[in-house]
C-alpha cells in the first residue's frame, strides 16, 4: 500500500518536473526592453528602458539619463503576458524609415525580439501595435 503511494507521488513529481511552460520568461527580474524612436534630420533618438525590477528611465543622449517613476506589479504582469504572446514570436518588422521605432525585448541580457517600424504605428500587427501601444502608456 506505501509503495503505491510512493510510486503515485514518484510519477507525479516526475510529471510536473518534465511539463514545460510556453513563457518566454517566467520571472520579471530576467526582463529588459528598449524601447523609443529616432531620426529625421537631425537623427536625435527617444529611448527608453524598462529593468526586469520596474525601473524605467529615459535616455536622451548617450550618458544623459532620468529616472522616471517605476512601473507597477501589475504593469509588469501585464507586460509579461504582452511578450509571452505566440503571436508576438511570429512577427517580423525590420523596416527603418526616416522617423523609425523601434522595441528590443532582452531576456537575461540575450536578445529576444527586435522590432523596427516607420513611424505610425497604425499599421502594426495586433500583438506588437498592443506591446507598443502599452509601453508608451507608461511614458505619458
């Protein structure tokens, strides 16, 4: 009888162990995205970034930061579901134009996704018009 229960609790571990999740990234402190745009004539760039612990800041030129108000568990949370999305993985926007914007999405420091648009953001696929449009939210 123990050993049946034994082997009940021995297969169930070994079942939850070997399950894998479809997330790209299951903790938020693994994630940073850069995000902005930039070009024109003088090609002056607005860029943002996002650490894996909420802080976000704003690069105006290379060495000028400023810190802005981090974001939200929740926010993050969100952000997370945004970048676990399948139909994120299977877009491709490498498009620059004289005003171009741009999103890289880092996992642990490795390069995940990279998006680059004219830009409106008008015509953008549901899945990165969502990421983009969200992530501009939380600079306003």
């Amino acid at each position: 009888m123990k050993t049946g229960y034994l082997l009940l609790i021995a297969v169930f571990c070994l079942q939850t162990l070997s399950c894998k999740s479809g997330d790209v990234y299951k903790r938020d402190k693994d994630l940073s995205i850069i995000f902005g745009s930039g070009g024109g004539f003088t090609g002056a760039t607005e860029q943002y970034e996002i650490n894996g612990k909420g802080s976000l800041i704003k690069v105006s030129l290379p060495g000028d930061t400023t810190k802005l108000p981090s974001i939200s568990k929740s926010q993050r949370r969100y952000l997370r579901q945004l970048v676990n999305s399948d139909s994120l993985s299977r877009i491709s926007y490498n498009t620059y134009a004289n005003m171009t914007s741009f999103i890289y999405v880092k996992v642990k420091d490795k390069p995940l996704y990279s998006f680059h648009w004219n830009g409106e953001s008008k015509s953008l696929q549901a899945p990165l018009f969502a990421l983009d449009s969200f992530l501009n939210t939380l600079v306003k």
